[in-house]
C-alpha cells in the first residue's frame, strides 16, 4: 500500500518571490552598499587626515577636512536613511574630531 499524499491543491504552494518583493531585496542591498562605501571612505579621510597632523600646510589641512567632513556628511545622511537619526554611536565609533563635525554644522 502507497503512503498517503496530501493532494497537490492543498499542499503549500512554492515559494514564489514577487515582483515588489524582489524590488525590495534590492534597493536593500544597494542602501547597504551605499553605507558600506561612505563607512570606507569616512574611514579612509579620516586617516589621511591623522597621517597628516596639525603641524602640516594649513591650506592642505584644511583641505583635508573638508574632505573628511563631506564624507561624514554622506554617511549621517545614509544612516538617517535607514531611519537611524541617532548619530552618537556613529561618531563615536569612527571617532570623529570636533573640527570635522564643526564643518557639517554638527553639534555634539
């Protein structure tokens, strides 16, 4: 005797993605990849920025962090599209100096 099957009607059907689904899944990924890219370049501003000291060219430093302020800039406005409005975590986890918030008009 054959074991009993449920009929194919009543079983759950495949997992089908649909198209809004699958639109999501995307912007999703293009919103973390966006993130991850601005996080990089904060990054990577704010070591050169480091490598450079106070004691360099003023015109370069302050070359240097207009850089690392649009950067920052970038990557709030990231977050805050995401819905994360609260930046302390942020700026305290990339560590970024006052000079830097000062340009965006930041105040922590």
């Amino acid at each position: 005797m054959s074991p009993l099957r449920m009929p194919q009607g009543l079983s759950e059907p495949q997992h089908v993605d649909s198209g809004d689904a699958v639109l999501k899944f995307q912007l999703l990924e293009g919103l973390d990849g966006s993130v991850s890219r601005c996080e990089r370049a904060l990054q990577a501003a704010l070591a050169e920025l480091a490598r450079h000291g106070e004691a360099e060219d003023p015109k370069l430093r302050s070359r240097l962090l207009d850089v690392a302020a649009d950067a920052a800039w970038r990557l709030i406005v990231q977050h805050e599209a995401c819905d994360v409005c609260d930046h302390e975590e942020l700026i305290r986890r990339y560590a970024v100096p006052p000079e830097v918030l000062a340009r965006i008009g930041a105040r922590h």
